[in-house]
C-alpha cells in the first residue's frame, strides 16, 4: 500500500507542530524518519495510524484519506509499534501480542486458532517465544520491545509504523528487529534515532527539522555530512570500510564558540 501526507499541518497546544509536509511513500517501501527530538517525527506517525484529521492536508492509504476510515479498517490496515511498551497491567507476553489480533475478530469474540497460530508464529519473529507465559511487568526494557514488535506482527496491517522501534535494545536485537522488519515485504514509516542504521536498512530517508520536511530520498543522497551536521548540530563524517564499501558516519561535538572539535580521521573518508 502507498501512504501519502498531502500538505500536513498539525497544531499542538495551539502551536503548529508540522508545516506544509509533502510526502509519498511507494507499496512495499522501507522509510526511515529521523530529525532531532522535537523535530515532529512521533507526530506525523499518529497522523497516519490515529486517523486524526491534521489541522490542513489528508493523509491517505492508496487514496483512502484515513481520517475517514472506520477505527477497525483502519487498524487493520496500519500495524503500530510504540515507543513505550505497557508494563502496568497484569497481562502475559502472549496475551499482549493477542491484542494485535482484535481487529480481525469481531468484539467480545475469543481467540481463534488462526489467532493462536499467528501469535506464536509473532513470538517468534520476535525472538520472544520462550517468554509467552511471563508477564508483561517482569520484563525488561529490551524484552518488552520487541513483545510490542510482535504484537505489531500479529495486527498484520500491510503498512507497519514504527516509533523508535530500536529503543532499549542491544545492538544484536537492533540489528535482528531491523532484518525482520526489512523482510516482511510490507510498507514501513519507522522513526528512528540511529543514522547508521536507517541508512542500513532503509530505501529511503525523510529528514524533518523543526516540523519541516528538508530532505527525502535514498540515505546515501540525504544523509551528507553537511545536511547532517546542519540538522543535527554536529560534526558529522563519512568513512568507507576497506574491502566491503559499506559507509558509517562518525559525529562529534560543536565546541561552545559554535566552531568544530577536529574529529579523529579514519582510514577513508568522504
């Protein structure tokens, strides 16, 4: 499915939030949505799976303009994984990633064994299948994740959000939660802090600052060294590893006087 943010405005507390965002985002691509804290990055995702009418523009689903989608096709259509996973009910792993399912089913209806097996299979994926029968609340941080990763799995929308999905994780799980995303064949929007590994995993790169869209398109056209350092107020570089090609940016700090902390050079640069 396509999605598409056809001049988005968002006011907050009376203060516009996001201003004039174009944007289009092929069937079955893998967007990364990154800009500092502030820039408008969670807000323009609740714009597309809350299906609340921005304050100017549409956002729209091959068309469908979502503020006009029933809640329930809606979320059938958008799976969403959150920032912060719930700990404060006593619900167990499995019966979490099951409330994934309650779009599919009609109200007050139980778990189907077409239910049951899509929640094991999300377990799964999610390397959390030895954790079914914990509750949520003994979990920690990185395990709660991706639990929220499988639940997100099991709602089975054919576009998945993703709002910091790399939080609390240890670079294995952010490395292994990336490679089942990228491999669902579905069309993702993730939020995401790290540069390396949006650029890693993601065939296009959206850039907001300040509520505004400055940049969007492959990460090795967008993700320069000067536009990164402009928007995120570092010193960013670009070294290319011997033998594979593959590109890591390196940052560093500005000084107080607004100039730069000469970085450590490494072996190729750009």
């Amino acid at each position: 499915m396509t999605i598409s943010f056809e001049g988005v405005d968002v006011a907050l507390g009376g203060r516009v939030v996001l201003r004039g965002i174009d944007l289009t985002i092929g069937r079955g691509r893998i967007v990364g949505l990154v800009g500092p804290n502030g820039s408008g990055k969670s807000t323009l995702l609740r714009t597309l799976f809350t299906g609340r009418r921005p304050l100017r523009g549409r956002v729209c689903v091959d068309g469908d303009d979502v503020a006009e989608l029933a809640p329930r096709v809606l979320a059938r259509t958008v799976s969403v994984m959150l920032q912060d996973a719930p700990s404060d009910f006593d619900l167990t792993v499995r019966e979490t990633v099951l409330v994934g399912r309650a779009p599919h089913r009609p109200p007050f209806t139980r778990d189907s064994p077409e239910d049951l097996r899509i929640a094991d299979e999300s377990l799964r994926a999610a390397d959390v299948a030895d954790l079914g029968d914990r509750l949520m609340r003994q979990l920690s941080g990185g395990q709660r994740q991706r639990v929220m990763l499988a639940r997100a799995l099991a709602q089975d929308g054919e576009i998945l959000v993703l709002d910091e999905p790399t939080n609390h994780l240890d670079i294995s799980h952010q490395l292994d939660l990336m490679r089942v995303v990228t491999g669902l064949g579905k069309t993702v929007i993730a939020a995401l802090h790290d540069l390396n590994i949006a650029a890693s995993f993601c065939d296009d790169i959206a850039v907001l600052d300040a509520g505004n869209l400055v940049a969007f398109g492959r990460p090795d056209v967008v993700l320069t060294p000067a536009r990164v350092s402009d928007v995120f107020r570092v010193t960013a570089r670009v070294a290319v590893e011997e033998g594979t090609g593959a590109r890591a940016m390196t940052f560093h700090p500005l000084t107080p006087s607004g100039g730069n902390h000469p970085p450590s050079s490494p072996r190729r640069t750009e």
